[in-house]
C-alpha cells in the first residue's frame, strides 16, 4: 500500500485547515480509494479538532516533530505521548527544516524515533543530502550515514518509514532523475535488510508523481507545497491509487 502523506508545515488556521481536510477526506470517501494510505500533518494546534472530524475518514494524522521524552520543563515541546492523545498515528522526525533550523542531528532524531516508537506513533524519519554532496558524488555516502545514525536502537525496521529528501529538492521545484531516486531507495531498503517502506519527498505534484511512485522500492512519497492544494494533492492520490489497482491486477 502505498503512502501518501501531506506535510503542511507551519501553515493553516483553524477555519482553512478544517475545510482542507474535509474536502480530501470526501474526496478519498467517494472514490473508495482503500489501497492508499492518506496522511495529513497539520500544525499541532490543529491536530485533536482534525481528529475528530476525521475519525470517520480513513485519514490518518501525524505530527511534524516531537521531543525526545515523554513530559518535562521543556517549554515549546511536544512529546510523542501528546501527539498520540492528540489523534496522531505517525510523526515526521528529522525533516531537513528541522535538522538545519532547529540545529538537529541524527543522535536526536534517533532519540525522538524511539520515543515516538514507545508511544505507539510511526516514526517517519527524514533523511536527505546536500545539492554539494550529490555533485561531488557523495549523496550515497551521505545518506547513508544519515540513516545508520537516525535510526532508533532496538526497533525493528518495518515498525519505521523512512523518507527521502534531496534537501536541494524541497520547495524549489526541481527532483532528481528517476534512476537518482532509485538508486537511493533501492540502497536504503537493502541496508536494512529489505524490511523497510521508503517515501520520496521533494517538489512532489501531479506532474511527476505517477512516474515517481512506479519506481522500484517508492512505496509512497512525502508532500509539502502541493499538499496544501486540493486538486493537486488530490490528484497524487488518484494516481497512488491507480497504480495499485493495475499491480494487483497483474499479480
Ligand atoms: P515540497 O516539500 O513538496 O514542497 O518540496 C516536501 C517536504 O518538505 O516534505
């Protein structure tokens, strides 16, 4: 089954959010999409109303970060035990934003993959190089240190999702090549062992989302900008679906 989740950053007051979520939820509902897993992450002020509304839908919610213990004095913090109370069922942990912005390393994001893990949320787990790194030949390298330091001790890979993210890639509109992102997700699911589900993200839209989800070992993608817009977003779904359905019916 494939991913397709919706990471809407730090955009969507109450009135817009809701109405977004509805409209994709009613979008999923009448075209009985079973075969796709829709994930929406709004801000986290959002995220109980969200969950109520949704709880008929077959939307499911993550957060965009949480911290690495479970409650404390950390003012500004969401732990993943909040996320989860809160309707969450995945969170994205490691997004280049965060590792740039907020300064976190992937010590951290491992720390916050276990506690997300401990409270029953579905870490997604953000790994991507530097446009320098891809030109000096260094992407697979950098990728793949990312990824060995991001992943929490002791969990089973297939409890993980992990997403590729060329950070050169994210807003600009520019993707790597088809054989690039092969390449990447094909070396990421055979460092662990083949037990793993792989998104891509980065200037994903209904442009090249149908070739980029055919790809061997793409079992979803992660999108921001296009996500945030109804037809768009829900464009790539259909097109997740549709996939699916000549798969199964050429088994
Ligand atoms: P984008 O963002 O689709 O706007 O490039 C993707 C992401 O940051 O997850």
């Amino acid at each position: 089954m494939k991913h397709i989740v919706g990471n809407w950053k730090m955009h969507g007051l109450q009135r817009e959010g809701e109405s977004l979520a509805l409209a994709v939820a009613s979008h999923i509902a009448t075209r009985h999409q079973s075969d796709v897993e829709v994930v929406l992450c709004p801000p986290a002020t959002l995220l109980t109303k969200l969950s109520t509304l949704l709880n008929a839908s077959r939307i499911r919610l993550a957060g965009q970060d949480c911290h690495q213990e479970q409650s404390g004095a950390f003012t500004g913090c969401i732990s993943a035990p909040m996320l989860r109370d809160a309707g969450c069922d995945f969170v994205i942990l490691g997004h280049s934003e965060r590792r740039q912005g907020q300064g976190e390393t992937s010590a951290l994001v491992s720390q916050k993959a276990k506690a997300a893990y401990q409270a029953g949320l579905t870490p997604i787990i953000c790994i991507g190089e530097a446009l320098a790194d891809r030109d000096q030949g260094k992407a697979l390298t950098v990728i793949g240190e990312q990824l060995m330091a991001s992943l929490p001790a002791g969990v089973d890979a297939r409890e993980l999702i992990i997403a590729y993210e060329p950070i050169w890639a994210i807003g600009t509109g520019r993707t790597p090549t088809q054989e690039e992102i092969e390449e990447v997700h094909n070396y990421i699911v055979s460092a662990c062992a083949g037990d793993i589900k792989v998104l891509y993200g980065g200037s994903v839209k209904p442009q090249n989302a149908a070739q980029i989800l055919a790809l061997n070992n793409v079992h979803g993608v992660l999108v921001g900008g296009a996500s945030l817009k109804l037809e768009e977003f829900c464009a790539v779904i259909d097109m997740a679906a549709s996939l699916r359905r000549v798969e199964k019916n050429n088994v």
